[in-house]
C-alpha cells in the first residue's frame, strides 16, 4: 500500500514538474533561412541561391562529403541528377 501511494505521488510530482517547467528559449532569428550559410543571404545575392556544397550550408554535414552528394547539389533544382 505504501508502495503504490509513492508511485502515485512520484507521477504526479513527475507529471506537474514537466507541466510546469520553464520552456526552451527559440532558436534566435538572425534574419536568414536555415539551408544558407551566413554570406549566403547578403542583399547582393537577390535570387537566394546557395553556393553548392558544404560550405555553402549553414549546419555543419552529419557526414562527409562524396562527389555523388557534391555532384547532385550542383544539379539543383535541375530536372535530372547526375548518373553515378
């Protein structure tokens, strides 16, 4: 009996403190989407179009770079990627 009255209080404890706790703060708006690189939206570059490859991003790859990845983001938004 006592058992199960501490489970109870420790869900409810649980429940509330997720209810409660403060929200993570958002991301910052820094004024640019989120697929450019930093220099990648300057006024200059009126059509927003990012540089192909790595770089060009503006998170870091989860894994390296192939000419495969490299050659089928220089074909975007091209109609047909290339034949690797």
């Amino acid at each position: 009996m006592r058992t199960i009255r501490l489970l109870t209080f420790a869900a409810i404890g649980t429940a509330l403190w997720k209810y409660f706790r403060p929200a993570a703060e958002a991301p910052k708006a820094d004024g640019h989407a989120a697929a450019f690189a930093d220099a990648e939206t300057h006024p200059e570059n009126f059509d927003q179009t990012r540089s192909a490859g790595p770089e060009g991003m503006r998170d870091t790859p989860r894994r390296g770079w192939n000419k495969v990845d490299q050659a089928a983001d220089e074909s975007f938004p091209a109609s047909d990627p290339p034949a690797y």
